[in-house]
C-alpha cells in the first residue's frame, strides 16, 4: 500500500520536475518514492542550504515551481539562510521536510514551524488521511504568494499505510490584479498624458515586470513616445530595444547613463520596488522629474513617487499603450550618444599593488564568455564586475541569489538549479573569495552537474572586501576583513575540474580554448582570478557614501 511519502511525492511531482536535496532519516522514504515512483528528476547537492539555493536558482531561470528536501533538525535549521533569501526574493518553491513526531518533540528536535515562521515561510503538516491534499495546498500557497513553503512529514507518519493515491485538483491561483476604479484609471491617463508631453521620458523596468510579462508592451509604450529605458539588476534585458537602453540603474550603470536618467523629465517605473541601491540613494532622478509608479504592492514604496497604479504589470503597461494613440515621439534617445554613455572604464590591466585590474578583468570577459549563458552570482563587492561589464539577453539569465537577504555563500548551489533549468545555456558563476569558501561544499556538486557548460569565475582578493571598502576606511582593524591566499585552482582541479589561476588579462585566453573543445569533452572550468582589492567598484563607492 502507498504510504503518507509516497502521496507527497506523487502527488508534488504532479507539479515540479526537479528536486534538490540531502538524504537523511526525515526524507528517506519521500526521496525513495520520488525515485522509484515519479518522473521527477533527484538531484543531490552536499549541503542543505545548497538544496533550497539550487531550487531557488531553478525557478528564477525558469520561471517553474522549485522543489527542495532535508531532514529534520540539523538538516532543517541548515537551510534557514537561504529559506530567507527565498522568502525575500519572492520565490516559489516547496521545501519538503521531516519533522518531529506526533507523539512530541525528542531531544534533538527543534521547533521548525517557528523557525520557519521567523524568516516568513509558512510551513503545512501532512497527515495520514489528507497528505496529498495538503501538498497541493502548499503548491498552491507557494504559487499564489510566491514565497517559498515548508511541507512537513511527521517521523511517524512517512512510513504509514494511506491507500492508494487520490485524485486532486490543480492548484487555483488568482488572475492577474487589473486596473480597478475610476482613481486608477486616472492615474493611468495621467501617466499616458505625462509621457506624450515628455521631452524627456525615461521607463525602468524591474524584476516584476519580467514575471508579469510586460516586456513587449513596454517596448511599444517606449517606442511610441521615444521614450529611454533603464532596468533594474534583476531586469536586465527585459526591453526589446537593446539600443536604447541604458543598462542598470544605480551603482551598476556607468556615470553617464546615470547623467541621461537624471536628466528625464517625465519617468515610469514598472514592476521595481525601488531600493536605495536602484535609486542611488535618492540622488536617480532630478528634484524635477515627474515619477509614477506600477507595482503589486498595496503603495508607492518610495517618497520620489508622485503617481501610483496598483496592477499588473502587463496590465498597466497594455492600458497605458492604449492611451497613446497618435503620440508623436519626442525624438529624445535618438538625440543622444548612447555608445559613449554605457561605456565601462576599462581598466589598466595590472593595478597599481600588481594584481589584476578587475575592470580589465571583466572587460575582457565579457569579450570571451559565450553569448548564450546564464550568469549567476554570490552576493559581495564584486557584484558590481559582472553586472556592468556582462550583459544579458533577458532577466532569468541573471540570476543573483543572496542580494535579497544580504547573504553571501550562496554561489556554487546556484550554479546546479540554472544548469538544469536552462540545459541549452553555459552558466557562469561569479563569486568572491570569502563567498566562495563559505559554499565550497557545493564546488563539487556544480562540477558534477554542469561539466561541459559550467564556468566558475571567482574573484579573489584576499579579502572580505566589502568590509575592507567600508570599514577598513573607518579606521576598524583590518584583520578580520583578511583572507589568506587560498588556491581555489588547485580545489577545483582536485574535485574533477580544470581550474585556472588567472594573473593577467592574457591568461584568461584559457577560455577560448575551452570553448574551443566539444561540450562532451570540456570540463567545469574555474578561473581564480588573483584580482587587486584596491579597485573599487562604483556601486560600493555609493554605499561607502551613503553610510558616512
């Protein structure tokens, strides 16, 4: 007869095709019958925070519901920090879990709901008469919410006898939210009225955007009134028109695109929540632009916005599109030179310390790296390398997990959910030295899974840099923002990649000649860069500013 584990994995394997996780005695029998019994694909990783990164990774390049599983206790509590980035980011996906027994906590267990509660996941216990009932209903939470959800199995209830599996319904999710009432309709002419009048109209776009669909209506809403665009980090590529667009906004975007944004007189933004590090602190725009705002959540979230519709984002922008009939273009980005403006520092090759120059380092990078790819990055000062000097063609080819939370060591998992969700793409990672350490039980997970197709670019400095840029200026003792010397080269290569110290730009021709080779033939390929720390990325300069 079919056990309470067996209807979870059944009946979640109705709805996801990949799971990641770590065996222990709370999941055993789930992972057993997700095996032997399902279509679902299992795939290990060696940590459990790495289970729920991976899944994590997974749903923001593919845009599917994530599946994660551990253990109870230990296992469960491992995976609290990226729970949290998950929560924060918005992400759904349905963490399966053991947990005490009905009969009460034993002396190793902890309380998990709680737990779980703290970094705002709500978790569903499975019973023996209604297991596969409530998995959908944790599908459809996570789904409905976007935010992960903890699907708990009792240590006495996996193994019991429950009949065969019963039919359940899809899960039932809400339409999109659309425009409603007269107010909101108001504002949506206002919008419209704003950019037909613009001299200079300027749309940003962020991650919401992207998940809402919006991408080709606010290309023909940009088009219509010759509007710039702008992204946030987590909606890079979201515009039709590359050729007008002025990359990301904030620390990430090159002093004169930032100059352009400041300059607009009228800016929408859709679908970006607008966070210190988007709005430069408050300095993007101009005492006297005009700003709106679209969003899906209950108001404006920044004090610059002068017009609010709550909505879809699709919704908005399809509606603000219909307001702009016979809207001459204000001839403004093609007024401009934008090659000059979204042109990075290059670098001088070596620093003055005599290690890599990190801009140089990147520029030529940028050059080498396979169009087709996927970029997933740690959280660190070195965020800012990949995101000005490597583009990509659409928002789930960047994939940042950790900059939510504030976390680092969140690197190496990531790299397994985008290989398997975007199997036709080269991956890279780009992680920081004390990121790096801190994932380095995952290294060998993403060497097994993505061998072929996987580059690791990790920027070592010998530092927690972010701290050094911050703190060390303050004058606060620098031996504890230090890392020594490590050889992530020589771990690379003795877990069954090639791994490659990286002194100078030259050196980095290694990744022609990988690229060079048949996929079946290259393996995972990781370049340790011996980078200067005393370049500063601009976008920490900001922050470095910001907190005086």
């Amino acid at each position: 007869m079919p056990t309470v584990s067996a209807h979870v994995a059944i009946t979640l394997a109705a709805h996801v095709d990949h799971v990641f996780g770590v065996m222990g005695n709370g999941n055993a029998y789930f992972l057993d019958a997700l095996t032997c019994q399902t279509g679902a694909t299992f795939t290990p990783v060696r940590h459990e925070a790495g289970a729920v990164v991976a899944a994590d990774a997974f749903h923001r390049a593919s845009g599917r519901l994530a599946a994660a599983t551990t253990t109870y206790g230990a296992g469960f509590t491992n995976t609290l920090t990226a729970l949290a980035e998950a929560v924060q980011a918005h992400v759904p996906l349905v963490l399966v879990v053991g947990d005490e027994p009905t009969s009460g906590p034993r002396p190793w267990d902890v309380d998990q709901i709680a737990m779980a509660s703290a970094v705002g996941a709500r978790t569903y216990t499975v019973g023996r008469a209604d297991a596969a009932a409530t998995t959908v209903i944790a599908v459809e939470h996570a789904l409905t919410y976007r935010v992960p959800t903890v699907l708990a199995i009792p240590y006495d209830v996996a193994t019991l006898d429950t009949g065969p599996v019963p039919e359940t319904p899809a899960p039932r999710l809400p339409a999109p939210l659309a425009v409603r009432g007269a107010f909101a309709d108001g504002v949506v002419r206002e919008i419209a009225a704003a950019l037909a009048t613009a001299r200079r109209p300027l749309l940003l776009a962020g991650r919401g955007a992207w998940v809402a669909g919006a991408g080709e209506a606010l290309g023909a809403v940009a088009d219509a009134t010759g509007a710039l665009t702008v992204t946030t980090a987590l909606g890079r590529g979201i515009f039709p028109r590359s050729e007008f667009d002025l990359g990301v906004a904030g620390g990430f975007g090159t002093e004169g695109a930032m100059e352009l944004v400041r300059a607009a007189d009228v800016a929408v933004v859709v679908g970006a929540s607008l966070n210190q590090f988007t709005m430069r602190f408050g300095e993007l725009f101009a005492p006297g632009c005009r700003v709106f705002q679209v969003d899906v959540a209950p108001a404006a979230t920044h004090p610059h916005v002068g017009g609010y519709v709550r909505g879809d984002a699709c919704v908005v922008a399809e509606s603000i599109l219909k307001e702009l009939s016979d809207v001459v273009p204000s001839g403004w980005r093609e007024s401009v030179d934008l090659t000059t403006a979204r042109r990075h520092e290059p670098g001088d090759g070596i620093a003055a310390d005599g290690r890599l120059d990190p801009r140089s380092a990147a520029a030529r990078l940028a050059e080498l790296l396979p169009e087709d790819r996927v970029v997933v990055s740690d959280g660190g000062h070195f965020l800012g390398w990949s995101n000005m000097y490597w583009p990509v063609s659409s928002p789930d080819r960047m994939v940042m997990v950790g900059t939510a939370f504030q976390a680092i060591g969140l690197g190496f998992p990531s790299v397994m959910g985008a290989a398997l969700a975007r199997p036709e793409a080269t991956v890279v990672l780009t992680t920081g030295d004390g990121g790096g350490l801190m994932a380095l039980s995952d290294l060998e997970s993403a060497v097994r899974v993505a061998a072929g197709r996987g580059i690791a670019v990790v920027w070592n400095d010998g530092a927690y840099s972010a701290e050094m840029h911050l703190y060390g200026r303050k004058g606060l003792a620098q031996e504890p923002m230090l890392i020594p010397d490590v050889d992530f080269a020589g771990v690379a290569t003795a877990l069954g990649a090639h791994g490659v110290i990286v002194r100078s730009v030259d050196d980095l021709d290694v990744l022609t000649q990988w690229r060079a080779r048949p996929e079946g033939e290259r393996p995972f390929l990781l370049l340790d860069l011996r980078v200067s720390g005393t370049v500063v990325a601009p976008f920490w300069e900001e922050i470095s500013q910001a907190s005086g």
